[in-house]
C-alpha cells in the first residue's frame, strides 16, 4: 500500500474546514492538519502578490489521489488551486493501521 501526503493552500478557515471535512466524510483521507499564518509570495498575472494562506497538510492513499484532487479542484474559490502530492516513504505502523481503517478506497 502506498500512503500520501497532499499539500494545498486556503484563503481562510472556513474554506479549509470545509474541504477537510468532505474529505473525510467521504473517507478518501485520514486526517487534514490545518496550519494557519502562512505567507505566499507568487507571481499571478504578471503581478507579484503576497498573501496570508492556511496550509492544508492531507493524508490519503495514492488510490485515492486522482478523486482528492478532483473533489479540491471543484470545491476550492482559488481558480488555480493548489494540490501537490508527495509520496509517504516511512511512517509509524500504528499510524499507517489506523489510516487503512479510516479511508475507504
């Protein structure tokens, strides 16, 4: 089983609250950790920006990578929204137990 780990950033609390919660209630993840305070700096539309982000740390099974994308795609108010996968290589067997329990593929 290959386990995952998803980043995206939200403009607020409520917005990260939402997508977490749909995530797992649909069980397609384990756990969202929601980090506030995060400043973006980025280049969009030919302009530099700054902003105060929360950063969504998401935790999942690489089968259900291509529906926790798409569900974030069509929910986020970003119109380019980030979600960037990176694989789990190492983590506690109780930890990675306890995801296989939770999340439905």
């Amino acid at each position: 089983m290959t386990y995952m780990i998803f980043i995206s950033t939200v403009p607020n609390l409520e917005e990260g609250k939402k997508i977490a919660r749909l995530l797992v209630e649909q069980k397609i993840i384990a756990c969202c950790n929601i980090i506030p305070n995060v400043i973006s700096i980025y280049e969009w539309e030919e302009k530099i920006e700054e902003d105060n982000e929360l950063l969504l740390i998401i935790k999942t099974k690489k089968e259900n990578s291509k529906k926790l994308i798409e569900i974030i795609n069509s929910i986020h108010s970003y119109e380019v929204s980030e979600c960037i996968g990176f694989d789990i290589t190492e983590g506690s067997k109780k930890y990675l137990d306890w995801m296989d329990k939770i999340i439905k593929i």
